[in-house]
C-alpha cells in the first residue's frame, strides 16, 4: 500500500474554497486511481477530491468527520463558538485554539494511542494556531461542491460515545451522500485511530491518499 498524507487548505487565500484546494491536489497527485481517507477536520477535505476527480477516486472513508456548513449546529457549542469567531477574525481564534493545544491530550485508556495523539499535537501546534482558525474558517463556509457529486463508495466510520463530532453527523453523511455506509464502533474521537488497520483495508486498492 502506498499511502500519502497531503497538506490540507494552508494559508489563507483570496476566493479558495475546499474544491479550488482539491483541485490543486488533484492536479499535483502522481496517481491514477485512488481511494481518500480523512479524519475529523480531514473528512471534508477527503469528499472534495471525490467530487473533483470521480473518475480517479476508486473509495472514500470519513473518520469522526466534521459536517457540512448547514450541519454546524450538530457540533459542541464551544467548537461552534471557535468556528464563527475564525469566519471574522482568526488571529483571535488562533490564540485560543494555541491555549487549548497547550493542554494535555484526555486520556483514551490506550497508551499508544495517548501517546500518538500528543506527538501529533506538539506537532501541529509548533508554528501556532493560525493554521487551525484559517481551516475552521474554511469548514464553515460554502466547501465549493455537492454532496451529490461523490461518486465513489463512502465508508463512515463513528464512534457511539464520539463528542467532538457526535453520531448525527455521521447519519446525515448517509442520507446524503449517494452510496454511503455508516460503521458505528464503540469508542470516542480519539481512540478512532485504533481501527486503522480496518479502515485502510476497507479503501485499499493499492494506492492510496489520506488527508
């Protein structure tokens, strides 16, 4: 398997929506034919390379994803909260999202997978949190493109007890995309990670991106 983990939306730039960034992704992969996965904030990106290239994406999963703009409301308050305040002004929400990047990650019960999540955020927050504020901007704006246009195969996969995203989000996911299949699994957002193995057997088809 061949797996490539692509930069999402970057720095702000005038007009780009997430189909304008999977345009530029789609022109830049070396693949033919590929299967996308995203988890969480990775989620929306992954459906705008589907809709951009139908005819290259051979499957889609969606792991804890965010929802569509019109779906924000099915998210906690506070991350709704972060999210309007980064439509107007994210420098300011950068701030609070560095504070809270600072914290210590809430434990899993799986000490692998702790410590992973706290690599992988030491990581994302090495240059600040503007980055995160510009993508929350992103998310809650119009993504560019119609859930109808995904064509590929969509697995959903959920946690029962996932608060950041909750379960509703993964069941509109499935109403409205059109051949999507929601896995509910016994576990929280972070502890997701643990069913790699089966969510990258589930897209495999020998090349593969993730997002």
């Amino acid at each position: 398997m061949r797996l490539l983990a692509v930069d999402r939306c970057g720095p702000a730039v005038p007009g780009r929506t997430l189909r304008t960034w999977a345009e530029d992704v789609v022109a830049a992969l070396p693949i033919d034919r590929f299967a996308v996965v995203g988890w969480s904030a990775g989620g929306p990106h992954a459906l705008a390379v589907a809709a951009v290239a139908p005819e290259r994406v051979t499957r889609v999963a969606l792991v804890g994803s965010m929802p569509t703009p019109e779906h924000v409301g099915d998210l906690p308050s506070d991350v709704r909260k972060v999210m309007r305040l980064a439509r107007f002004s994210p420098r300011v929400a950068a701030r609070g999202l560095e504070a809270w990047g600072r914290r210590p990650t809430p434990p899993t019960g799986d000490p692998s997978t702790d410590a992973a999540y706290a690599r992988g955020r030491t990581e994302s927050f090495r240059d600040g949190g503007l980055w995160l504020a510009q993508e929350l901007a992103y998310l809650g704006r119009p993504w560019g493109f119609d859930l109808a246009d995904v064509r590929a195969p969509v697995t959903l996969w959920w946690g029962e007890r996932d608060t950041v995203c909750p379960p509703p989000i993964g069941r509109d996911f499935e109403q409205r995309l059109p051949n999507a299949t929601l896995r509910m699994v016994d576990d929280t957002h972070q502890l997701l990670f643990s069913h790699w193995r089966e969510i990258l057997s589930d897209v495999s088809t020998g090349a593969m991106t993730g997002v």
